[in-house]
C-alpha cells in the first residue's frame, strides 16, 4: 500500500484493468468498478481483507465499461457509486454499444441493465466519502468524451488518460484535447499518479503520455491523411509507433486509435470524406 493507496489488477480476461483502492478513516474507496461485477467485488473483498474497512463509495473516473461496470454489483452491496453529471450521461450510450459487442462472451458476469452511479454534479467539486475528502475535478474529452480526475492528499486518479507501458485508447482521435487534459493534470501538481492500466509514477508518467501522443499524431500526420483512411497508411503509421514502443501491451488498440486520429487529422485540414 503506497500512502494508503492499494490497487487491483484484474485478469487478462477483464483487459488487465486497474481499479484504486483507498483507505480512509470510515471505509474504503474504490476509485473506477472494473469491466467485470465479478471483479468489483473480487476488489471490494481486497479491500477489507487489506485495511479492515468496507467499500462505502465508489468514483466513476469516465465512460468506459472497465471504469463503470461494477456500478450496479457494488451499489448492491451497499457502496455508493459516484460521478460526474456529464459522464453520467455519456454512459447509456457507450453502454448499449459496448454491450453488443461483449455481453454474449461474458455473460453472465456483464452487466444487462444500464449502471446508474450517482452525479455530484457539472463542477469540480470535493466529496465528504469514507471520513475523507477526494476533489473530484471535472475535465473535458481525453479518451473518452469527458473526464473525472481524482485527487485526494498528493494523489491524483486519471483513468486511462495515462497509460505507461500500454497503447493508447485513441477511439475518439482526440490528440490534442487529451494533451490539453494532461496539461491540467500536471497543474494539479501531483506527487503521484494512478493509472487505469500500468504502475504508478510521478511526472514522468505524464511527460511519457505526451510523449507517445504526440508521435502517435506525427506518424499519421505524415501520411497526409485526407479522405477515408487507408489500409497501407494506417499500416505504416502503425509499424512506426510499434517501433518506438515495442513493450507496450494492447497494441489491438491502434486497429481502433489509428483510423479515429486518422479521420480527425483529415478534418482538421478539411479533407474528411
């Protein structure tokens, strides 16, 4: 336990997936619910094994289903869940298209009902949980379309904004929004930061994401994208960020990142399909 931060590392089969746990005076507080209910609560019972203390509430950092598919498991077992209003709202959406593509292979450990954690609102705000205070800061589109980022003492909770050791979740394209994200992360001034995947660090963490985003868009930029993306450009450019980063894990992602960078490049410039 790092300052009395531990974390849980789910399975392979649930993406490796990275969930925080802190011990506070009055219970323990998971920040992010897993992709599996199973292993929520798989994490929920680390929890009171390692400090004594149950979950009493959970923080949903942004709309993925590895960050909020645990929602309904943990509020069952009488946690409350919280989050953002504006993720909130994104999460039906990427919900019903997430569960198209997994529920068949995971059921019955997927959740069939839409999780509903419970808004604290559109600002940044800080949350009385577990006899703690956690700044819950409100932060725009990154790898998803909006963003809660954590910070309790001298340690911020970024979800999937910061990824060392693994491939970025470029879905969206949105390089530049989710540098101007990492921008206000480092002005929080963290000593340590937790990631949705990977080990904690401090800035260097950071300074590293940049970094990879920012090759990521030069190795599209370079094939001058315009129109629909091509299969030998995004190949190329694909090779290239495999190159400079050959331990990373997921390089499924790029199948996903690379077409998305791809088609916002080409919008910048005016010449998307």
């Amino acid at each position: 336990m790092l300052g009395g931060v531990a974390s849980y590392v789910s399975s392979p089969w649930s993406f490796s997936t990275v969930n925080w746990l802190i011990a506070a005076p009055q219970g323990t507080v998971m920040v992010d619910t897993q992709f599996l209910p199973s292993a929520a609560l798989e994490s929920a019972a680390l929890a009171r094994a390692r400090t004594g203390r149950a979950v009493t509430d959970a923080i949903v950092l942004h709309p993925n289903p590895d960050k909020f598919n645990g929602t309904a498991a943990l509020q069952a077992a009488g946690a409350r869940v919280h989050t953002s209003a504006q993720v909130r709202f994104e999460i039906p959406a990427v919900h019903a298209q997430r569960k198209a593509a997994f529920f068949d292979r995971y059921a019955p450990d997927y959740p069939e009902a839409v999780p509903e954690p419970t808004s604290f609102g559109t600002r940044t705000t800080t949350l009385s949980l577990g006899g703690t205070d956690i700044v819950a800061h409100v932060l725009g589109a990154g790898c998803s379309h909006t963003h809660v980022v954590a910070v309790w003492q001298d340690h911020a909770f970024v979800g999937d904004l910061v990824t060392p050791g693994a491939h970025a979740w470029l879905e969206l394209g949105l390089v530049d929004a989710w540098l101007a994200r990492l921008g206000e992360i480092e002005a929080l001034q963290p000593k340590w930061v937790h990631c949705g995947r990977g080990t904690s660090g401090g800035a260097e963490c950071i300074a590293l994401q940049r970094a990879y985003l920012e090759h990521a868009r030069e190795c599209v930029a370079a094939e001058k994208p315009a129109g629909p993306p091509r299969r030998d450009a995004i190949e190329r450019a694909r090779q290239a960020i495999l190159r400079r980063h050959p331990d990373h894990r997921f390089a499924v992602f790029l199948n996903i990142g690379l077409p998305a960078l791809w088609r916002e490049l080409a919008a910048e410039s005016g010449d998307s399909p």
